[in-house]
C-alpha cells in the first residue's frame, strides 16, 4: 500500500493512532491499480481485541509460523476498504454501513437454514416460486419470535441479578 506520494503506508503504525470509540480513515494506493482507496478503522473492545489475538496465536502454531507483523495490530481493529467518495460517506458512515451489513448476514442464514430455504425444488420456476412463498411466512414469524424473545418472562422484564430470592 502507498500513500498520494507514492511512498508505502506501514498500517500497523497507522492503526496505532485510533483511540476508544474513534474512528480513523486513511487513503491509500494498491500496488498494480491505478485508483487510490480508503480505509476506514475503528478499535474493537479490548476483550474482542485479545480473542482475536489468540487466535491468530493459535493459528499461527497450528500451522508451525508465528503471526504477520501486521495480523496482530488488525486484531484490535475492524478495518474496511472502500471506494466510496468521502462526502457524504466519512469513516463512521462507512463502518456504520458494515455493521449493518453484518447485521442482515445472521438473519439471512437464519431464513435459508431454519425452514429449508437454502434448496428450493428447481423442476418447475412457478412451483418453486410457490414453495418460496409458502415458507416466507414462517420465516418472518421466526425472526419476529427471535426479535421478541429477549425479554420472554411471562411477568415481561428480566429479573435483576443481586436481588435474592426469597
């Protein structure tokens, strides 16, 4: 990666500037293309950041090499690429963008797998269209049970933790 002067960008230094909750942005040049990116970063928890690490430590082992310079830096960060022009798509914008995206990739395996979406009868498109429709229904009434179920108690509230029962 290089910067507008065509001078390399060490991103593991670059990482280092991000503080809590702070998102950062940089652009950038790939070696071989010709139009520059940016990339946006935001710091994950320091919990997330130590999973992450071990990880990438175990990995490491398991396939008998020790971890990149740069993958132990990026385990404290959710970097994103993107070619997005800078107004009105700032860093947050974009890392805001991800996350939704991340959002719609759960629900979407739930609807292929919990009814059996994933393999749709392909013999007829009208009765496969048909098949579609008749699961959909249930599909929205689980995500709206998931949705729902965080607060199931029949009295409608979580107990409190430190309150004894008695």
């Amino acid at each position: 990666m290089f910067d507008a002067e065509g001078n390399p960008v060490d991103v593991a230094v670059w990482l280092e500037g991000p503080g809590h909750r702070q998102c950062a942005q940089r652009t950038v040049t790939l070696k071989g293309r010709a139009r520059p990116m940016r990339l946006c970063a935001i710091r994950v928890s320091r919990k997330v950041a130590q999973r992450q690490r071990d990880c990438a430590n175990e990995s490491a082992r398991r396939n008998g090499r020790k971890p990149s310079a740069l993958s132990l830096p990026l385990c404290g960060c959710i970097v994103v690429g993107t070619s997005l022009p800078e107004e009105p798509f700032g860093a947050r914008s974009v890392l805001r963008l991800y996350r939704l995206r991340w959002q719609i990739e759960p629900a979407f395996k739930r609807l292929k797998s919990l009814p059996g979406t994933g393999h749709v009868p392909k013999i007829d498109p009208r009765s496969s269209r048909a098949w579609l429709q008749s699961k959909l229904p249930a599909c929205l009434l689980t995500e709206k049970i998931i949705l729902e179920s965080e607060v199931f108690p029949p009295w409608g509230f979580l107990l409190p933790e430190t309150q004894p029962m008695g």
